[in-house]
C-alpha cells in the first residue's frame, strides 16, 4: 500500500513539473495565431501572426493522415509566413500544416514539446482562388457573331519537365468560363457559360457595341468558391448605324404616316382654297355678262 502511495505521488509529481514546463514554454514561446492559407492561382502560402521576438518558428504540413514534412526555408524562421506551392505536390489533396514556436538558431531549449497550433484543411484544387482572365473580341463580317478568345491563366505550377501550367492544364474539363454581356447602351445583362476558352456568342444585334466581361466558373465546389475574379470590361466597336437601326421601324413608320397625313392636310387645304377662288371669278364672270 505504501508502495502504491509513492508511485502515486511521484506520478502527481511529474504530471505537475510537466504542466509548469508547459506553461513556461508557452510563456517564453508563445503560440502563433491567425493562422491562414492564401493561395491564388495555386501559390499557396501559410501565414500567421504576431512577429517573433525572441523566438522562432517552424511549420509542419503533411496530406490529412500521411507522416509530416519540413521545407528547409521554414525551420526556426522569423518569418511569419511560409510559401509551400511546391510542396503540395499533389493539388487534390488535403493538407494541413502545424506551426511550433522553438528556440532561434542557436539557442538551445531542453523542452520536448514546444507550443503549436494547427491549421484548417486546405486543398489547392478546391479552395484556392482564381484570377482575373485576359480575353480579345472578334467580330464576325455579317457584324451579328461576336467571339471572345480567352487565355487561360498561367498558374504557379510546373510539370515534370519544368513547364509552366495553366489553369486548363489542371482542372482540364471541369474549367468552364462565365461571360456576363449587355448592350454598351443598356443596363441589362445576360450570361453565357462555356466550356471552351472560345466562346461564341450569335445572333447579337448588328452592328450594336456589347461590353463583356469574363470570369473563371468552378461548378464542384462550393458556392463561395465557384467563380474567379471578374475581368476588365471589354466593348466591341460600334458601326455607323442605318437610320432604321438608331430609331427602329415602328418609329419611321410612325413619323411617315404623320408626315403624310400633314402633307394631306395642307393639299386639301390648297384646293379648297383654289376653288374658293374660282368660284368668286366665276361670280364675278357672271355678273359682268349681265350687266353688258
């Protein structure tokens, strides 16, 4: 009993030396916060807060449930932010990432566990934000078939052979392109989406100006994500209109009926007035022939 008495002690003993030495590291070595994924078209960068003083960090990222991993330009850092675009090998996956406040360089520490926090899950493929695409207007001959020609944004990754991909080589058919157009004249909008970087768009009124602008469309995830930023507005040129263009048919119409029926109305005026006149030179005729 006595022995049991001891064992117990000791262990309370250490369990308490080991609940102080926590909570002097993480006095002298205090926990980051704000800890926050940014990515942009597949540059990803894990950043946090505050600055470090007296201390360093280190960031752990491993994919969800595989052994974690250390990049060599975020071990014992002053940084308060770590790019990890090539590292994330695999864009489908999940990662998450810990951030450990350790000693500066050179500092030893005899702890075993230093102060960390977590991240949230991240996924390239499905969280990180897209930018804004460039595009070029053509219009057709017949003035009455517009086609947009949009590039696909270069994005931070490289393949084996260490080219450059664009957001077409990584989301290949799930990329589609949603172009919001209205005439330049006019408030209303329409929409358009296209799984092409070609898009055409028929039938548009001849020889009218449209304005355009284009953005990234994600349909698989989630609705916060979705869509990429918008473009810069783009207006195709305007022809030199036909009066029946600039007014509309229904309007010409109109004003020649009214000219016409003013036009009758002056005629008619005209005559009468010639027969009134010639109806007093025939009184006029008449009386003469009387008097002689």
């Amino acid at each position: 009993m006595e022995c049991n008495r001891q064992m117990k002690f000791v262990m309370l003993e250490l369990a308490l030396v080991l609940f102080f030495m926590r909570s002097c590291a993480s006095e002298i070595f205090p926990k980051a916060q704000n800890v926050t994924w940014s990515s942009v078209n597949f540059k990803s960068i894990l950043t946090w807060s505050p600055k470090p003083t007296n201390y360093s960090y280190t960031v752990e990222f491993s994919e969800v449930g595989q052994d974690r991993k250390r990049t060599g330009h975020c071990i014992k850092t002053m940084e308060t932010e770590c790019d990890l675009t090539a590292e994330l090998q695999n864009p489908k996956a999940n990662y998450s990432a810990d951030i450990l406040s350790e000693p500066m360089q050179g500092v030893f520490s005899d702890l075993v566990e230093f102060p960390h926090v977590s991240s949230k899950k991240f996924s390239p493929y499905y969280d990180t934000a897209i930018g804004k695409p460039e595009f070029k207007i053509e219009v057709n001959s017949d003035k009455r078939k517009t086609t947009l020609y949009v590039t696909d944004i270069p994005t931070a990754l490289f393949n084996e052979d260490k080219k450059r991909l664009n957001i077409r080589d990584v989301f290949r058919d799930n990329l589609q392109y949603k172009v919001t157009y209205r005439k330049a004249k006019s408030t209303g909008k329409k929409e358009k989406i296209s799984k092409s970087s070609i898009i055409e768009l028929p039938d548009l009124d001849q020889g009218v100006s449209y304005c355009f602008y284009v953005q990234a469309f994600l349909s698989f995830r989630a609705l916060d994500k979705q869509h990429g930023e918008i473009s810069n507005i783009q207006c195709s040129p305007e022809d030199n209109t036909s009066i029946f263009e600039e007014y509309g048919m229904g309007v010409i119409v109109g004003a020649i009926l009214i000219i016409l029926a003013i036009t009758t109305i002056i005629i008619v005026i005209v005559m009468c007035c010639r027969r009134g006149k010639a109806a007093k030179n025939t009184g006029k005729e008449t009386l003469a022939l009387k008097g002689v």
